[in-house]
C-alpha cells in the first residue's frame, strides 16, 4: 500500500504489480463539474467547453460518471480549426465531450484490472476500448494519468490526449 497526500489529507491507496498506485485528489464531497472548476492540474479549456456546451449540470448530478478529462496541454494539441469547429456546432461539442465521461464509477485501478479489449459505454452511447501495455492504461489510445480525483457522483482522470 502507498500512501499519498491529497487535498483532504492524507490517503492509503492501493497498487498491484501490474498496475500503479494512484494518486488521490479530493475527499468526494464536490461534483466532478466542481473537481474540473478547481483543480490544481490545469483544466480551464475543458472547463470552458464543458460550459459552452452546456453540460455543466449533467456533471453536477447524480451520475455515477467518470469523466476522463484531457488538461490544458492536451487540448493545446487538438489543431485550433478542430476546437473552433467543435464550439461553433454544439451538439458536436456535447457528444465530444459526453465520449470522454464514462458512465459508471470508474477508479484508475478498475481500469487498469480490466479485460484488454473491454468495451466501456460512455455518456454519448459511444464506447471506448480499454487497453493496457506496460502497466498504463489507455482508452481509444490515449493515456489515462494514474490520478484518481474523487468527486460526489464519480471520478476524474486525466488524459495525455483527446479520444477520438
């Protein structure tokens, strides 16, 4: 077992052989829309999106969700044609968006364990294809952070790209 600090002190978590230790952010008691709003990793263009597609209240409820969110740096690489593209057409955004929010309560260590191939629905009626190579985890290819931000209706984790 690790042990690792997070915002709410400090938290045990788990890791296998296989598969690494998470690190903890949060105590739970914010909506993933609240996780995104402030969290220290840097996540005001998804935020942004997120609030001009109008699907912030769809992360404040109930859910349960896990929201795979590419930071800044990942969405600074999508060509800037493509981002304007997706602002200027809203129900393309939301189902952009809605593909990176699994449904289902998802922590990195679920992920990591598993089937490689498995299927995932996600918020869009999109699946998403969990693969695993070298202990990491990716979803359509991208990368998920083994960060574990713990939110009232789900999760969130970063992303090293957008899913496609």
């Amino acid at each position: 077992t690790t042990t690792t600090t997070s915002t709410s002190g400090t938290a045990p978590v788990a890791g296998t052989k296989d598969c690494p230790a998470a690190t903890l952010v949060g105590d739970g008691s914010k909506s993933i829309y609240e996780m995104i709003t402030g969290a220290p990793n840097n996540y005001s263009a998804v935020k942004g999106l997120i609030d001009d597609a109008g699907i912030a209240e769809s992360l404040k409820n109930e859910g349960p969700f896990t929201l795979v969110a590419p930071n800044n740096n990942a969405l600074g690489a999508v060509p800037p044609a493509t981002v304007t593209a997706l602002r200027s057409d809203k129900a393309k955004l939301a189902e952009f968006l809605q593909t990176h929010t699994l449904i289902g309560r998802y922590k990195y260590e679920d992920l990591c364990t598993m089937a490689n191939g498995k299927n995932i629905l996600t918020l869009s009626g999109n699946t998403v294809k969990v693969t695993h190579q070298d202990s990491k985890v990716f979803l359509n290819g991208v990368q998920v952070m083994p960060v574990d931000m713990a939110a009232s209706n789900g999760y969130v984790h970063p992303l090293n790209g957008v899913i496609k």
